[in-house]
C-alpha cells in the first residue's frame, strides 16, 4: 500500500499505463500474426498492405515508449526480409 497522497496517485496512473501498453503490444502481436498467415498463404499483395500496418502499429508504439525505438526497427526490417523472399 502506498504510504503517501502522491504514491497513491502514482500508483494509479502506473495501472492505467499498464492497461494502456498492454493493449498496444497486443494489438502489435495480432497484426504480426495476421502478416505472418498471410505470408504463408501466399498473398503477398495483401502482406504488403499489412506490412505497412504494422510498420505504422511499431511506430506509433516506439513513438509513445510502449517499445523501445530499436525493437521497432529490429522487428519491421526482420518483417520486410520475409516479405522480400515470398515469392
């Protein structure tokens, strides 16, 4: 239990971040699954419409320092090298 007023307030404002992040890295890992079915369905016309969702998604989240900034670059040029060898 927090001790003080601003411990408490802090305490509330961690679990509302906390919910906050989770959704985001949830919704990244929804989008990542999505890409990767359809890399290998085959449809890479779509894949690239979901790259570049995704590459926005890890953005947006490194942006606001729900992932750190490296992770995001690590994570869409890992993407675009799988995309790249889809025939």
């Amino acid at each position: 239990m927090p001790n003080t007023k601003s411990a408490e307030r802090r305490m509330r404002n961690s679990e509302r971040k906390r919910l906050h992040n989770r959704s985001i890295k949830s919704r990244l890992r929804t989008l990542e699954k999505g890409f990767s079915k359809l890399l290998t369905e085959g449809k890479k016309e779509d894949a690239t419409k979901a790259y570049g969702q995704l590459s926005s998604a890890y953005d947006k989240a490194a942006k606001s320092g729900v992932v750190h900034k490296s992770l995001a670059n690590r994570k869409k040029s890992r993407l675009a090298l799988r995309m790249a060898t889809v025939k």
